[in-house]
C-alpha cells in the first residue's frame, strides 16, 4: 500500500509498503482522511531518536472498518469510524479514570506518534480506540479527534471560569483556534476576542462568531486591554494556541486577577512565573495556569457529537496523499487558514 512516512528526523517520504495484518482486539482501518497538524511538525523537527523511524505520520484519523481481529465486537466492515489516538498503559490510577491523556505509565505517544499512523490507504489501531460517526464526512470526523478535541479539553478544564457574560481570548485563529471558537459558541455564553497576525484569521473567527477581533501586533495588549478594563480586571480565560515568547506575554498581560491561562500552543515560548509582588505581577495573584494535553475519549464523542448536530465544522483544505509533503511544507509556510486534510 501507499504511505507517507517519517525516514529519518525531518525527512517525509512516500513508500511502498506491506498492508498491515490485522491482530487480536485490532481493527484494520480503510483511511478516508487524515488531519495534517502543526504537531506533526514537531515530529519531524525532533532530535533523533525521540520517535521511532521510520515511521508512518498522521494522529488526526477517520476511516472506514476494513477486516476485524479475533476478539473484536462491536465493530463490522463498514463502519465508519473516527481514532482517539491515545494508548494509554489501561491500568494506572489516570487511566481507570478515562484520563488516558494523564497515564503515569506511558511516555507521551500514541497512533502517529509512536506507531504506525494513517497516512496510509489503511492503518491498523486497536479496536478500544474507535468511535463512530455515523454520516459524518470524514473530511470532517478527522480534524475532529485532535483539532477539535484538544480545544474542548482546554475549554472544559476552564469551565468553571467561563460563566455567562465573561471573557475568554482565543489566541492564534488556526487548526485549534477556530475550533475552539466554534466550542465556545457553541456551548458557553461568553464574549470571545480572537486574536491573530492574518486578517484572513480574523475574519474566519467573526464568521465563527468571535465578538471581537484584534490584529498581532505591538500595540495588541493595549487593544485588548481597552475591551476588558485595566488591571485588576481582564480576561476570565486567555486560551493561547500558539504558545511563542510574544503570545505568552499578551497572554499573561490580559489575563485577570483569578483568571485562568490554558497554554495549548507548542511554539516554544516561555512563561516567566514569579510568586513576588511586582508590578507589574509577571502573572496576575490567583491565575490559574494549565498545560492541557489533547483530551478524553469522553470529549472526543461530545465533539463527534458537536459535528453531527453541525455546531463544529473545520474549515478544511484537502490534499491528495502524494501531495502530503507539500501538505505539511504549506503549514510550516503559515499558508493554512483552517486544518490541512490528506486523503488517501
């Protein structure tokens, strides 16, 4: 079969390789689509030999059931499916909670991250992984199992702060921010500024229904400041999806007093924290600050379930699998307003 895969620390290549045997508890996937994320960027960006090589690409999967393996119920060919990408150990105090993105046991990884992924025509994932989507397009179902999950899972940590008639900043307006746009619309009655460098960003977050929107720039805090109020006051909830020294400093200088930063971005930024009184506070008394880490397979069917019902769309820009490369060289460029899929 075709599959694009990881050869060596950021080389993407195509290849010919054997269709995988389905084994016990697995299902083989027919790949229908495959969300391109930044995060497969840091994959390939990584030093050697902190993922395994070569290696098939591609967490952000939807597809249709192949053949089944011994032990599998529940599922038939023909189904189609969307992959929680997680695998966690099953048996930590996390995991038997549902927290599978939390396990104790197992480094972060998962399908696409330490094993096979779906930039393939087929992939194999263990059965305990799928989740249906009924009719769903799976151009759709795809982005949803990171894009849209890992947004939800900042949002509903936050929850508690995101009461009717506050604020949440959404910082970066891309495969994430969009997303989360749509969950804030769509499931709290907040006000939501959208902050971004592209104006062609901002205008997707006002078509979303972002209430406000305010380019990057020098004079961005200032800008936002004049919606929230000056200190003490600001932002409930800044949730930043890019995570750069200059993002992080908007967002710890927005943020209220008690608010909360969700920092999902993995640009590489820091956030200088120092438990004195200066002033101005590097971060403002009683914030909260959290680091979320894509989600549950819970959130992952509330967010099915939000695509269903048509609240949660991604704004999709496909590609053919022997354009994945260009795919992912466009993403690095920036070009890509929305999320990139691949189908194969």
């Amino acid at each position: 079969m075709r599959a694009v895969r990881m050869t060596a620390p950021g080389l993407l290549e195509h290849a010919e390789v054997p269709t995988p045997a389905v084994g016990p508890g697995e299902v083989l996937l027919r790949v229908g689509a495959v969300g391109a994320c930044h995060s497969d960027l840091h994959i390939l960006d990584a030093p050697e030999g902190m993922f395994p090589t070569p290696m098939t690409l591609g967490h952000e999967i939807a597809g249709t059931v192949d053949q089944v393996g011994p032990g599998v119920t529940g599922w038939s060919p023909g189904d189609r499916t969307a992959v929680y990408g997680i695998i966690g150990c099953g048996h930590c105090r996390a995991c038997l909670r549902g927290l599978e993105n939390q396990c104790r046991v197992v480094p972060v990884g998962g399908i696409g991250l330490s094993r096979d992924g779906g930039l393939a025509e087929y992939v194999v994932v263990p059965a305990s992984r799928l989740l249906h989507v009924g009719d769903l397009d799976l151009t759709q179902a795809a982005p949803l199992t990171d894009a849209g999950l890992t947004p939800y899972h900042a949002i509903e940590l936050a929850r508690a702060k995101l009461r009717p008639g506050t604020t949440c900043v959404v910082i970066g307006i891309g495969g994430l921010g969009h997303m989360a746009v749509q969950i804030l619309v769509a499931t709290t009655a907040v006000r939501i500024i959208a902050v971004d460098t592209s104006t062609a960003a901002l205008d997707l977050a006002t078509r979303l229904g972002a209430h406000e929107v305010v380019q990057a720039g020098p004079d961005s805090v200032e800008r936002i400041r004049a919606l929230v109020g000056p200190p003490p006051d600001g932002a409930d909830v800044v949730l930043d999806f890019v995570g750069a020294d200059p993002t992080l400093t908007t967002a710890r200088q927005v943020v209220a007093t008690g608010g909360q930063l969700m920092l999902v971005g993995l640009a590489g930024g820091t956030l200088p924290v120092r438990p004195v009184a200066d002033e101005p506070p590097t971060v403002p008394l009683e914030t909260g600050v959290v680091v979320p880490f894509w989600g549950t397979r819970a959130e992952l069917q509330e967010v099915i379930a939000l695509g269903r019902l048509g609240r949660l769309h991604a704004d999709v820009h496909t590609f053919p699998l022997d354009q994945a490369p260009e795919a992912y060289a466009a993403l690095r460029r920036g070009e890509i307003h929305g999320r990139a899929v691949i189908v194969p």
